[in-house]
C-alpha cells in the first residue's frame, strides 16, 4: 500500500515521504478500514507518539495521520460492533500507525458509523476538532448555559468547532485570533472577536470558560480572567497556571463513538460547519502537510477521492 512515512525526527516535516509499505494485518478487536480520507495535525512530528511505542521503543517509520473516514473490509478476531462493508470514522490510537494510507488497522472501540449522506472528506475532518471541542467544552469545562467562553484560536480547525458547540449550549462566545481571522470568526459564531496582536485581552473582562490552544503568555493572562468556579481548559500543556478561583484542566482527545454520533448528526442537519482548509490527494500529500503559508482550517488528504460512495 502506499503511506505517508516520517523517519527523521530531526528534519521535521521535511523529513515526510511517499512510500509503499506492507498492508496492515488486523490484531484482536481491530477492523482494516479502507482509508477514502484522512486528517492531518501540523504538530504531529513533534509528538513523541509519532516516534515510539507505549514502552518508549523507537517505532520509526510512522505512517501519519490519526484521523479517517473509510469503510471495513477485515475484522481481527473478537471484533463487535462493525460489519464488513460498513462506513465509518474516528481516531487511531496514538502510537499506532495512522492513517495517511491506503489502509490501516484500528481498533473497533475507536469507531462510529459514517451516514451515508457524509461524504468521507468531511468525515475525517471532524474527529480530532469536534472531540477535542466536545470534550473540553462538557466533559472537562462542564459548560452551562448563559457562561460565557473565551475561544482562543477561534478562526482554526478546533475554535471553530469550539464556538460552534458554545454557542449552541447557549454560551456568549469571544473569539481571538489574529486581525485577518476576525471575518472568519464571526462567521462561525463568535458574538465577539479579540485582535491578540492590537486589542486589550484583559478588556474582555471575566468569563466562565477559556478554552485555550496557544498556551505560553496567552495561557497565563486568559487564566486571571476566569470568574470565581470557573475553568481554563487547554490542550498545550499547563506551566503551573491555575485561576485564583477554578481549575485549570489539559486533556488529550479521546475517540468516544457516542460523542462522534453527536458531532456527524450536527453537521447533518445544519448545525454544524466544519472548517476545511486544503484538500490534496495522497501523491501530492507532501506538499500539502508542508504548506508555504499559514494552515487556515482542516487539512484533509483524500486517499480516495470520490465523495459520497
């Protein structure tokens, strides 16, 4: 099969290759999903999943990539819950190989069903931004209705679906960003916009939630906005930041196929846009993972171009 390798930690990105591996072999409770389309996080070099396995061996070269939509065509042995044939979408666990391939072994519990009236592009768009809003958002920021939220990266991938879920839950949500996402922004639902390069971040006065995914200076500022119970959530790692008088939470996204149901139904029936960026097929993949210019939404590589199918 062909697959999108990296070998050189060193190099970064630029270390990226096509080339032909061995297809996988399903282990126990795995399906082998036909890969039609795949996700991609910039950082993802930098992971030290990307480059050993859970007992810190080196397992280079890692196929990237940990987000698809695809269909099933093998189950491991004491597979449940899928069928051959079926669409589906999700996340791969970290230290697997991923899914910038033709095909990929998976575990079934990471899966949902894909409707058939979602095409795959769009599928494998979702799962990494969507849970990582959902999640931080109800699961680890226990969002109310009438809070308010501060969506730090708020034109990206995941602030989108941030601002979104907010608004949605009946939240007042203020986004940040940099001047040229403010039209972006708004348009998905911020009812307010923060220039972090000209505005005062400490005008927004106090809020409920910070959801941050910039960390650093940016982190530590959001977090003495936090009113009294409230929560800064982030997925960058905390440096000892914690408000006065909250929590402050980093998770990792999980794949939770009722959640992943919840996200693919509000895209379905309007509720929810995402927010795709470049879309390459898998031979010109290399160029597409190693963009000149600033990523504005979603990578996503069709494996298989096609759609709906």
């Amino acid at each position: 099969m062909k697959a999108i390798v990296v070998d050189d930690k060193s190099r970064g990105t630029a270390g990226i290759r096509l080339v032909d591996l061995p297809d996988p072999t399903p282990a126990i409770n795995d399906v082998i999903v036909e890969v039609h389309a795949s996700g991609y996080v910039s950082t993802e070099v930098g992971w030290t999943s990307t480059w050993t396995d859970r007992a810190g061996r080196d397992r280079s070269p890692s196929v990237l990539g940990h987000e698809l939509a695809g269909v099933v065509i093998a189950l491991g042995y004491g597979t449940t819950g899928l069928t051959l044939g079926q669409r589906v979408f999700g996340i791969t666990d970290w230290h697997r190989d991923g899914t910038l391939a033709e095909f990929v072994a998976v575990e079934s519990r990471n899966l949902a069903p894909l409707p058939g009236d979602v095409d795959f592009t769009v599928g494998a768009s979702l799962p990494i931004s969507g849970l990582t809003a959902w999640q931080g958002l109800f699961d680890h920021g226990r969002l109310a209705s009438g809070q308010t939220v501060l969506a730090h990266g708020a034109a990206g991938a995941v602030g989108t679906m941030v601002t979104q879920l907010a608004r949605e839950a009946g939240a007042h949500v203020i986004g940040t960003g940099r001047a040229a996402d403010r039209e972006k922004a708004l348009d998905f639902g911020a009812h307010e916009f923060v220039d972090l390069a000209a505005d005062s971040l400490e005008d927004v006065g106090a809020v409920d939630l910070v959801f941050d995914v910039i960390g650093g200076e940016i982190q530590e500022r959001s977090a003495r906005l936090i009113r009294p119970g409230g929560t800064l959530v982030t997925v960058t790692g905390l440096a000892g930041v914690r408000p006065t008088d909250g929590r402050s939470i980093d998770f990792v996204v999980e794949s939770i196929p009722t959640q992943l149901v919840e996200i693919v139904q509000r895209v379905r029936d309007g509720r929810l846009r995402t927010n795709i960026g470049e879309v390459a097929a898998l031979d010109d993949a290399i160029a597409a993972l190693n963009p000149s210019g600033r990523r504005r939404g979603k990578t996503v590589i069709e494996v298989r171009p096609g759609g709906v199918r």
